[in-house]
C-alpha cells in the first residue's frame, strides 16, 4: 500500500464547529482588524466595534459552558495533564489529532480572547472621568492590541502549520465546521 492510498483509507469527515463558533471567530477577526488598522482612536466606531469585541467573547465564554460538544470548555480546557500528554507527543513527532482544540491552540484561545477583554477594560477606563487622558493606560492599550496582532499572527500560522502536520485543514474548517481528516 502506497502511503497516499494509506491515507485515503482513513479519510473521514466529522462535524466540529457549530455555526455560532464560526460567526464568532471571523467575526471577532474582523473586529480586532477593524480597530487595529481601520478605526483609530477618537472615533467612536473604534468604541463600538471595541465593545462587540468584548461583547463577543463573553457570549463565546457562556457557550463555552452550554454550547455543542466541541465548543465546550470540558472539552478542551487545557489542563496541566493534557498540556503534557501532548507536548509529549509531538516531541516525539506524532503530532495528536483532535476533533476539538488541541491543548496548545485552546491555551492561544484563552489568551487572545483574556487580551480582547483586557483591550476592552482599558479602552473603557479611558472613556471614564477618573482616568481620562491617563498616559501609563494609553500606553498599556496599545501595548494589549500589539500583543494581540503577535499572539493572532501566531496562532494563525501554528494553525496553517499544524494543520499540515496533523493532516486535517484546520482553516477550512473553521469556515465549514467540518473538519476532513486526511
Ligand atoms: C485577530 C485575529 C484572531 C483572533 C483574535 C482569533 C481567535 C481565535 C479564537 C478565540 C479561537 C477559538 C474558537 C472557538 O472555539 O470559539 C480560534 C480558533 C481558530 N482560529 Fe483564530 N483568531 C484570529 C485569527 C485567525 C486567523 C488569521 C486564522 C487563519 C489563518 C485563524 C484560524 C483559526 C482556527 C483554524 C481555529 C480553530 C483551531 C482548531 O481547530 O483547534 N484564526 N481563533
Ligand atoms: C478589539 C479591541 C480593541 C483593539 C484591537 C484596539 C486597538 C487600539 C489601537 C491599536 C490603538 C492605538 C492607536 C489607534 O489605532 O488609534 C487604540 C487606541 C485607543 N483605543 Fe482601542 N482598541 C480596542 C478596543 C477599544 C475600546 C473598547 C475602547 C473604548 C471603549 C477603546 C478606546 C481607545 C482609545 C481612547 C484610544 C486612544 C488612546 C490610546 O492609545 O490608548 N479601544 N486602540
């Protein structure tokens, strides 16, 4: 068996993202890119596009304890043992494929989303009497969206990288819901 028609003899096809997960994520993309590079500060598109943000992500953290089966935090939460096992694994160079996130990515998840909510605290902050025009907070905002635009690049190549490794479109997936092991 050559070991292209060995991997057509394990392809199949498995349901893993539902459509509000879907919406959610390109949606917040679009809000993150939005304000990083379209909206600048002092329109008040860049106040309301920041809130949807946040707002997305605390409807993203209520699914994540009542939405579909892979959207769930029991799921993927990123536990010290699971971090482990599969670390473990891809030092050994059989990268684990997962229905859900895997560890690592689901760690990244949490990170950008405590980020996207962090943005919205100090944009907020900057809109109150008490902390108008603080300097330390503006500094501290646009240090949160740098962070932000690394840690997405990242995660969005590790999501391009691992996919390949673990041969499953992880990309095409989160478009379609489907994911297509390979
Ligand atoms: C500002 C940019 C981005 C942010 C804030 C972001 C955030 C997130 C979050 C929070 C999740 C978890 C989804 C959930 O379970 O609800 C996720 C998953 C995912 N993201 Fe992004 N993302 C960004 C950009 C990208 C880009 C550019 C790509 C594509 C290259 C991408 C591909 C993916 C994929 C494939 C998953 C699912 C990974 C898996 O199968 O475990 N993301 N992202
Ligand atoms: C996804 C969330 C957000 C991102 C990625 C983001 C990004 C940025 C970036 C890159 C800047 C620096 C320069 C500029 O573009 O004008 C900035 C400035 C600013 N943003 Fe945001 N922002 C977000 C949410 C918010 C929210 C929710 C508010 C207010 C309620 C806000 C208020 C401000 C203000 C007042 C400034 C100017 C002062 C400063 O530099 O901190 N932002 N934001």
């Amino acid at each position: 068996m050559t070991p292209d028609t060995a991997a057509t003899a394990f392809t199949h096809s498995v349901r893993v993202w539902d459509p509000f997960v879907r919406l959610f994520h390109w949606s917040l993309v679009s809000c993150v890119l939005l304000n990083q590079f379209v909206l600048h500060e002092g329109e008040a598109a860049h106040t309301r596009v920041g809130y949807l943000a946040g707002a997305l992500v605390l409807a993203r953290v209520l699914w994540g304890l009542i939405g579909s089966r892979h959207a769930r935090f029991a799921d993927c939460l990123p536990t010290p043992g699971r971090l482990r096992r599969h670390v473990a694994a891809l030092r050994q160079g059989r990268p684990p494929r997962h229905e859900g996130h895997n560890p690592l990515g689901a760690l990244m998840m949490l990170f950008l989303m405590a980020l996207v909510l962090a943005l919205g605290i100090t944009g907020w902050l900057q809109t109150t009497d008490a902390y108008f025009g603080e300097e330390w907070l503006m500094e501290l905002h646009e240090w949160l969206a740098n962070g932000l635009l690394v840690a997405a690049a990242l995660h969005g190549i590790a999501a391009i990288v691992m996919g390949r490794l673990e041969r499953v479109n992880l990309v095409r997936a989160m478009v379609t819901g489907v994911k297509r092991f390979y």
